[in-house]
C-alpha cells in the first residue's frame, strides 16, 4: 500500500470576473508568470489584482501588464515595482499560436484567473479572446436572466 500525498487544492487568488461578460473567450491556456521572492510572498497575502491587466506579445515572448502585486510590507529595499510588466513563461508552440491569432485576427489575450496549483507555483488561466460589442453584452446579460428566471419557474413547479 502506498501512502497517500498530501494533496494540495488549487488555491485561487485573483479573478477577473468582467472578462466573460466583455469578451468571447475562444481558448485558454494555463501560463507560468516569472516572479520575484517579494512577489510571491505578497501573492500569498492575497491582496494582488488582474481585473485591468492584459497580456502582449513584445520580441518573441508575451508580457503580462498592468497586474497589480502590492509591495511586501517586510522587504524594505529589496521590495520589488507593483505594476511592472512579468514574463509568462509557456511552450514556444503556445507563444508562436497566441501571437499569430493576435497578430492575424485581432484577438485579446486576456487573464481570467492566477493561482497557485497542486505544487504551490503561481499560474496564470490566460484567454485568448475577442471583444464583445455592445449588443452581444445585451444579449448574454438577457440569455443569464432567462437561465436565473427559468430556474425560478422550475423549482416554484415541484
């Protein structure tokens, strides 16, 4: 019999939740990002933020920007810059499909989630997706009501 890992669940720390509801996610990839002792450090406080943050393509390698990871309150000098653009780290495959579909078609790559995995290293779900105009958000806004209300009718029916 082997003895059982301790398992760790994934643990999420900041969500884009306006990300669905402005933009038609085609795809989404699970990217590492590079980061600082500092970083990930302030990451585990919790209090980091990719809600105005996006990902961009620059010399063959694509760049998370405008993320939010506040400064580590004990790090006095060696504290690291809260915005500053991080590397993602993915496959050159991945990096070579994601730049040609932003490139070619006009798509968005966009961060849905960062979290940590089952190993305890920060991931970033990022989507490759194409802006929604403003009647498609009407329209998703009035198909989820439909949902909400329709799950009204059925649990009032038995």
């Amino acid at each position: 019999m082997m003895a059982e890992k301790n398992e760790r669940p994934i643990k999420v720390i900041a969500e884009n939740r306006k990300a669905r509801f402005n933009y038609a996610v085609e795809d989404t990839v699970e990217a590492g990002i590079a980061l600082t002792g500092t970083e990930v450090k302030s990451i585990r406080n919790g209090k980091s933020t990719i809600a105005e943050s996006y990902a961009d393509p620059k010399d063959g390698e694509i760049w998370l920007i405008n993320c939010n990871i506040p400064e580590y309150l004990q790090a006095n000098r060696f504290n690291h810059e809260p915005k500053r653009p991080r590397k993602l780290l993915l496959h050159r495959k991945q990096i070579n499909k994601l730049m040609g579909a932003v490139e070619r078609q006009g798509m968005t790559l966009v961060p849905l989630k960062m979290y940590f995995n089952e190993r305890g290293r920060v991931k970033l779900q990022l989507a490759l997706a194409k802006g929604k105009q403003l009647h498609d958000k009407r329209a998703s806004e009035k198909d989820r009501d439909w949902g909400r209300e329709k799950g009204r009718l059925l649990r009032a029916r038995g």
